[in-house]
C-alpha cells in the first residue's frame, strides 16, 4: 500500500470512530515525531504494539480485503502462559462494506467480536477438524451475548448493532459489513498479531508500505523501523 492511501485511510477511520462517540486514547493523535520524542517513555505501547493498524493483507485491494484496527490495550504473552496478570486486550476496528477479513482462526485468543454500530456485521464460521483444518461439515455452536446458536459450517452469522459473538480458540471466521460499514469491538485474551492468526490460505498479516508522503501516524508495523 502507498503510505498515501494509508494516511488518507487513517483520518477517513477516525473520523468514522468519533462519529460512533467513541474516544481513543491521547497517543492516538501522537505524530510520528511526537512518538520519537517520548521514545523513552512509551515502551509500554510500543512493546504491547498498541496504535493504529491497517492491512490489506498483502493483496494490494484493501476495499475488497482489508480491516482498519487500533489497539486500545493489550496484556502480555508471558502472563498469558502463567495465567495471571494483564490477560486481556481491547480493540476498535472498521470492517468497510463488502470489505472481507480473510478466513482465520486463533490458536491461543479467544475474542468477543461486538457491533458497536453502522451496518450488519456478517461472519462466516467453520468448526476446525481434528487435524485442525477447516471442517466444511460439522456445525459450529457460539455464545451470542449469552445465548448459544448453531450455524452450519459454512454459515453466515449477522449481528446488528449492538450484537455480539464469542469466538474461541480453534474457531474459523472471516467477516466483512454488509449494507454499510461497520465499528467493530474487540474483547479478548492478550493479542500477539505475530504468531496467532493462522489464515486459511498463505497472506500476509501486515501489508508493505510504499513510502511516497511522509506518515500521518505509525501504525504498529512501523514501531521496529522508525522508532
């Protein structure tokens, strides 16, 4: 992706975040030099990888495939394994209109996927196999704000606004809005975009960045390079 069309992304997400009344915290709006100069003082966002996150998962069509994340908080792997301390994560993402997620599971996170407005969220779901691939049979059961419904593989579950899913280790998905975009919450266990999303065919997680305009912000990808 041009660094261009991901600046014009970010601002166009953001001001899409405020409309919801959703407010993010104040690193939000750091510039890169901003972040430079506090460089001794937010490790904490810098090694949890909190901030901004857009991808078109290397494809290079982010309106047909693509997501806009921010990461509010996120706990530690180490204290995940040992099964205390900050175990949790928070995110705000943008799933555009027909704009697909690709299908993945999570070995280790289990995440509340949650319509916090706009359009129908629409997710696709497959159980795994004992193999751990995708079971094209098998129907799939998951708690929709406390109440279990059963979706057969392959199925389509649609959360209206203010909708929700629990998805659990093991469980395929790949989501897009339908009808308009859609602000998406995310509640889960400590988040590790590295090594824990395991996609349904070879993609990228992070897109590359064509630099042709200095960065708006850095997105979490940028965090290693320029910082």
């Amino acid at each position: 992706m041009k660094r261009s069309r991901v600046n014009e992304i970010l601002r166009e997400g953001a001001e899409f975040i405020r409309s919801f009344g959703y407010v993010l915290p104040p690193f939000a709006d750091w510039t890169p030099d901003d972040m430079k100069h506090r460089s001794g003082a937010i490790g904490g966002i810098v090694d949890a990888r909190l901030g901004w996150d857009i991808t078109d998962y290397g494809a290079g069509d982010f309106a047909r495939r693509g997501l806009f994340l921010f990461t509010a908080r996120n706990g530690a792997v180490e204290d995940l394994k040992q099964g205390r301390g900050m175990l949790y994560a928070e995110k705000i993402m943008i799933s555009r209109r027909d704009q697909v997620a690709p299908m993945h599971k999570h070995a280790v996170k289990a995440e509340d996927i949650i319509n916090r407005g706009g359009g129908i969220l629409c997710i696709e779901l497959f159980a795994s196999a004992p193999d751990g691939e995708i079971d094209r049979t098998a129907p799939v059961t998951v708690p929709t704000d406390g109440i279990r419904r059963h979706v057969d593989a392959g199925g389509i579950l649609r959360l209206a606004p203010g909708e929700s899913v629990t998805l659990l280790p093991g469980v395929w998905h790949a989501f897009w809005g339908e009808e308009q975009d859609v602000l998406i919450g995310e509640v889960s266990t400590v988040n590790d975009d590295l090594t824990d999303n395991i996609f349904a065919d070879p993609i990228a997680r992070f897109s590359q960045i064509e630099e042709d305009e200095a960065p708006h912000r850095l997105l979490v990808s940028d965090y290693p390079t320029w910082l």
